[in-house]
C-alpha cells in the first residue's frame, strides 16, 4: 500500500462529526466568498515577459522614459477613396473631434504632414490642403505623402486604401473602465464621421487590446466554470443514477471553487489570461478525486459492506492513493515555478493550492455527506446503461491486455520513441495576436496594418550617454544616424523612425547641418519622441509585421552583433536593443525553454516519488511509458500541426502530466494493495483493470470536461483545452492498456511468476 503519512485520517473524522464538519466548510465558505468578491482581472499580457534580468530593466527604463507607443490608440480606416475631397473632408474633422476628447493627448495622421521648405517649394504649409481648393489635385498630395518620412507606409498605404490616426492618451489615463469609455467615444465619433462613405473603421493598439481581453476573460470565467459544471452534473447523473450519489459528487467541485476564488482574492492574485483556467482546471480535479471515493465507495456497498463500514474502507483504501495523486500533482504544478517567470510562477502555486484544496474538499465532505445522506442498509443501483457501458469497455481492456499484451507495450514504446523525436523538433512559438479573437475588430486592424503599413510591431534601439548634453551634438546624429541605418538595412524592418529621419528629411529639403542643428536647439522640447537631453538618451525605432519568436530572435542576434561592433567607436554611449517585440522574443526562447526542463525535472521526480511511496522500485519503471506516452503523442502533434512550444503548451503538457499520472498511481495502488488477496498476478491484474477501469473512465471524462475551455475566443486558451483533451484521452490508453501491458509482460517473463 502507499505510504500516505496518515492524511486520509481527515476522512474518518468527517465520517465521525459530519456534522460538525459540514458547519466548518460552510463557515469557511463564508470567509472565502467575502474573499472572492475582491478578486480583479489582469488583461496587461507583457506581465507574461516581466523578469529580474538586465535587459527587462532596460526595457522598463525605456519604456519610461519614451512610454507613447505603449499607451497609443490606433485608428485604422480603410476605403477605395480616402484621398477623395469629400472623405479627407470627413476623416479631418474626425482627427479633430478625436483631439477634443477628454484622455487624449493628441492625434498623429496624415493631416499633421508638412513641407520642408526649400529652394524649389519655399512653402512650409500642410501637405493636404482644404480637400475642397479647386486647386487640390489628388495625385500629387498623394506623391508628396508618400515622400514624407513619417507617413509613407506608417500612416499611409501605398495604394492609399489605408491611413492610420495614432492616438496618444494622457499618462495618466491608465485604468481601463475610462480606456474602454473612450474607446466608445472614438469609435462613435468615427462612426457618425464616416456614415454613408464605404469606409471601414477599426481600433486596436495595448489599450484597445487590454480592455479586449477583459471583456474576453470576463466571458471566459462564466462560461468555463457553468458549462463545466453542468457537464459534471451530468455525467455524476448518467453514472450513478441516483440523486443522493449526484450530489455527493457535485458538493466538492461546488466547494472548492468557492475557496481557490476566496484565496486568490485574498492574497491579491488576480485572474490573467494564464489564471483564467485554474478554478475550472481545480474543479474537474476535484470532480475526478471524488469519482474515484463514490465509485470504490458503491462497490464496497454492493459487496455487502454496510454504509458506515463502506465509508471507512473506502476512505483506508483510495485515501492513502489520493494523497499520493496529491502529491504528485503539486510537484508537476510547482515544477513550473522553475521557469523563473512571476506570472507562470503565480499560476503554478495558485493551482497548486487549488489540488491541495481538492483533497481536502473531498475528504472532509464527502464521508461527512455519505454519512447524513446514504440510508443505512440501502444498495446502490449497478445496473445504469452508462455504467454498464463503462464496465464493458474495462472488461474489453482487460481481454486486450491479456491476449496482446506484449503487443500493446511494444505499441506503446513505439508510439514514444516516435512522437518523442517529433517532439524534440519543436521551436519555442509566440505570437501577440494568439490572445485575440479573430473575429475582433482588433485582430482586423493589425493583420491590415502588418500587411499594408510598416506593422505594429517594433525593434528599438535605447541610446545613452554617459556625459551631460546640453544641446544636439554632432557626435550624437552621427551615432543616430548609424543605428538608424543598421536598422534600415534589416530586410524585415520596414520603416526606421529617429532623430535622423528629421535630419536626413531636412537635409534633403537643401537645409545645412548648422541650419538644422539649430532648428533642433529651437525645438528640442517637441522632439521628445526622439531624443531626451536631460536623460542623455534618445530612442532609434523599427517598424516591423508581428512575427514569431523564432524569426525574431536571428534578426535580434544579427543587430546586437552589428550594434556591438559600432559601440566600440563611440565608448561614451551604451547601446541597447529593447522594445515589446525584443523583449517578448528573447523571454519566449527563455521561458519556453525553462518550463520544458522543469517538466522534465517534474517526471523524473514523480517517478521516483512513485517507486519510494509503494515502496517498490519496479512500480516506478512501470509507470514511465504510460506516462510518456501522452506528453510524446502531444508532442508530435504540436510539431505536425505547426503550432511548436508556446507557454500554453507547455503548461497544458505539464498540468496533463500531473494528473494523468493519477490514475497510474489508482491502477497501481490497486494491483499491489490487493497482493494477499489475489496471489495469481494474472487474476490481480485481471480484477485491477475491472475494478479501477471504471473509476478511470468516468474520472477521464469528467476531467475532459476542463475541455470547456475550447469555447473560449482565445486561440491560445483553446490551443489549451484542444491539448489538454489529448492528454487525457492518451493517458487514458496508457493507463488503461499500456501500462497492465507492461505489467503483463513483465510478469510473463519473470523465472517464477506468482
């Protein structure tokens, strides 16, 4: 038997004061739910990159210092005709009524472009006049756009069906019920601005996007924790059939869910977007411990035990593998907190919490319940259609096992070796638009822009000076102009904003390096988007389409390289390369990288832990294929459907492995428990897949219930219950046929079998 360290001991004393018992959940669901009310959602996904590291630091000072594009709003409008008089007319009121709202700090479009005065054009007026000048020629305001430094491809198509208003909000404006007020507003504005032309108008940018998952995680939380919920309800009804059994196996769930949500509000941890799956992932769990109680619970029932003698053998005998499956769940949760990332850290301990709370929930209410509810002497229906079913499938894996047994396990290791190696092909994958939904408007608006503008994502260069400027030097456009031209040279940059633009952009107008030197010094205060003298810094940005991780990072490697080799000429300046895009890609290739070994680390401890606790070593060589066998399926279709290693993955992976080894843990605890019983293995094994089979099944599907999260609009959260259903429907194989095959051929081959 599995040493348990006395535990399931909770169990008998509920079954003793359930009374008492019963009133001390209830109390602490109380406090919990007065807990629960405080929790809040976090929709900042760059939490997801946050770290102690020198280069997230940079980036925070970076960030701090130039924080525009981290708090912009961008309005995408599309047409056949926007140049057309009648809809510039149009699109510059709604740049200007934009301006007037209350948060905005100003509008960046075409209609702030401007002519460089020269020899040939002495003008320095807009470049879009009054749309209704008889003297307006479309063609050539278009050509002068398009020669505009910071309009062409940023701001406005080539084939000028797309222009894009950038919208910076006041600092201050951070909390998102105000951001989403504003959203309304603008998109009113835009709207009543555009009726009766065929324009498309569509928002996105970090604000937009934030209060976009809000709405998403809101939606999610209520849909995920009733469908599962009902799904549990139902499946407890198709098995048991009988009303008093339903709710034995529905109070947990109920319970549980009450406490994580209490705790979390509590302790200040919000829901995220990796959070969002944890109550609903804690109350399958539950869900599932408390099948494997009430199924054990009604055989004992049905062999002749009375109730109270059934409670307390049911609790002596799948306790102790409870506590186990605790465990051993925990570690593969907290294995994840090796990844050294504060948000997958707070997922990893709040869901860990979680299945400490499910084995408490179990043991203290269930016995407690049983005892109040079950009337004594009365037999619990066996002969449900489900459950009939369920048994005929244990008792068709049974004749499998023990007719092809050598057959399966060769089957099984086959499928490992394979999908392990498809496996090992997987590169760390993230792309920031994994988090919305396509359908959204948001969506719409990035795809658009990455495919007709410079795109919406960025590489920046933070540039800082150890000695005190007091002015724009040359030494300092020279080294701007250097990394401004670095930048450019990268084949997937396609537009480089900087200090040099505006140099470069003057100098062609026929302006002198003294003329624009000087006009830097007059203008110093409005070129904070570029250049901060009083923090000797200036920002060198790169416009680029959203790309994966692994794109990135060669791209990255290939600027630091060249950038390196330019600070060697200028040892006064620190030279780094940062930004949202950077930071995420390098954190990827980190963080995907950490949480494989720590679920490597997890598989070998469980596995150890297994052999210490049945105290047999060869338990723990029986339970390493069967528990392969999921991660390495998953693995291979990871890698064969294109999607590689994201964070979601892993996790899934990680948190599949902590539980399917549970019902290796039930399989096995079973088979050795019953040794003096059943001395013949092959009756043991035999009784083994027929007696725990069910408990399997029932605990599969109900855990296949956290597949809810497949109707979630999140590709990544539905990437998550697409895999985590996998995982259990494989680990449902391996336990039930891999590892009796195993077991099978081992025991067949042994010089005295018995």
């Amino acid at each position: 038997m599995v040493v348990s360290f006395g535990l399931e001991r909770l169990g008998l004393l509920s079954q003793k004061y359930p009374r008492s018992m019963l009133g001390a959940v209830l109390l602490a669901c109380i406090f919990f739910l007065y807990g629960a009310a405080h929790l809040g959602i976090d929709s900042n996904i760059r939490d997801l990159f946050k770290s102690d590291n020198a280069a997230y630091g940079k980036f925070e000072e970076a960030t701090k210092q130039y924080p525009s594009r981290e708090n912009d709003i961008l309005l995408l409008v599309e047409g056949d005709n926007l140049l057309d008089p009648d809809i510039l007319h149009r699109l510059g009121e709604l740049s200007l009524d934009v301006m007037l709202l209350d948060g905005v700090q100003k509008v960046i479009s075409i209609f702030d472009a401007q002519h460089v005065p020269s020899q040939s054009n002495p003008s320095s007026g807009f470049i879009i006049p009054d749309a209704f000048d008889p003297t307006y020629d479309r063609n050539e305001v278009a050509a002068a756009l398009k020669k505009h430094p910071f309009v062409a491809k940023t701001l406005l198509s080539d084939d000028d069906k797309a222009t894009l208003f950038i919208i910076n909000l006041d600092e201050g404006l951070t909390d998102l019920a105000q951001v989403r007020l504003l959203c309304d507003e603008i998109k009113q504005l835009a709207k009543t601005g555009t009726a009766g032309q065929s324009v498309r108008v569509s928002l996105t940018g970090i604000p937009v996007v934030r209060t976009l998952l809000l709405d998403v995680l809101n939606s999610d939380k209520l849909t995920f924790r009733l469908a599962s919920y009902l799904l549990s309800i139902l499946l407890a009804w198709l098995f048991f059939g009988q009303f008093r059994y339903m709710i034995l196996a529905i109070a947990p769930p109920l319970v549980v869910t009450i406490w994580l949500l209490g705790g979390m509000g509590w302790t200040g941890r919000n829901i995220n977007a990796i959070t969002n799956v944890v109550p609903t992932l804690v109350m399958i769990i539950t869900f599932s411990n408390a099948i494997h109680f009430l199924i054990a619970l009604r055989r004992h029932q049905l062999a002749g035990l009375s109730r109270d003698d059934a409670i307390a053998t049911t609790i002596r005998t799948v306790g102790p593998a409870s506590v186990l499956t605790s465990i051993t769940t925990a570690i593969a949760l907290i294995s994840l907190t090796l990844a050294g990332q504060p948000t997958i850290t707070t997922f990893a301990l709040t869901a860990a919490y979680g299945t400490a709370l499910a084995f408490i929930a179990v043991l203290a209410i269930i016995p407690a319940l049983a005892t109040l509810l079950l009337k004594e002497g009365h037999v619990p229906s066996g002969g449900h259609l489900f459950a009939k079913l369920v048994a005929y499938l244990s008792e068709a894996a049974s004749s499998l096992v023990m007719k092809w047994g050598r057959g399966i396990a060769l089957s099984g290791a086959l499928m490992v070796a394979a999908g392990g190696y498809l496996y090992s092909l997987n590169e760390p994958h993230f792309f920031y638009t994994d988090h919305l939904p396509r359908d959204s408007d948001a969506y719409h608006a990035i795809k658009t822009i990455d495919q007709k503008l410079s795109g919406t994502s960025n590489i920046q260069v933070f540039l800082q000076w150890q000695s005190a400027r007091s002015e724009v030097s040359a030494d300092m456009i020279d080294l701007i102009g250097e990394v401004h031209r670095i930048l450019k040279a990268e084949q997937d940059i396609r537009q480089v904003w900087s200090l040099y633009s505006l140099y470069d952009w003057r100098r062609k107008a026929g302006k002198t390096d003294a003329e624009i030197r000087a006009f830097f010094h007059e203008n110093v205060d409005s070129l904070g988007t570029f250049i901060l003298l009083p923090q000797r810094s200036a920002l060198v940005s790169g416009q680029l389409p959203e790309m994966d991780a692994q794109q990135l990072n060669p791209l990255l490697e290939s600027l630091e390289t060249k950038l390196s080799q330019l600070a060697m000429q200028y040892p006064d300046a620190d030279i780094t390369v940062t930004g949202i895009a950077a930071q995420t890609a390098r954190s990827t290739r980190d963080i995907i990288g950490n949480l494989s070994a720590s679920l490597a680390v997890a598989i070998v401890l469980i596995i150890v832990l297994i052999g210490c606790l049945l105290r047999s070593p060869i338990t723990a060589l029986y339970a390493i294929l069967p528990n392969l066998l999921p991660l390495t399926s998953v693995g291979a279709f990871l890698y064969l459907s294109g999607h590689g290693l994201q964070f979601n993955s892993i996790i899934a992976l990680t948190v599949g492995f902590g539980i399917a080894v549970d019902s290796t843990i039930h399989m096995l605890n079973y088979y050795h428990g019953t040794r003096a019983a059943l001395p013949i293995w092959q009756e043991r094994l035999n009784e083994t897949i027929r007696h725990i089979g069910p408990a399997l099944i029932v605990s599969t599907l109900a855990l296949l219930t956290g597949g809810v999260t497949i109707l979630s609009p999140m590709p990544t959260t539905q990437l998550y219950g697409i895999l985590s259903v996998m995982v259990l429907v494989m680990a449902l194989i391996g336990d039930l046929l891999v590892l009796p095959a195993i077991i099978r051929t081992w025991e067949s081959t042994r010089p005295k079998a018995s």
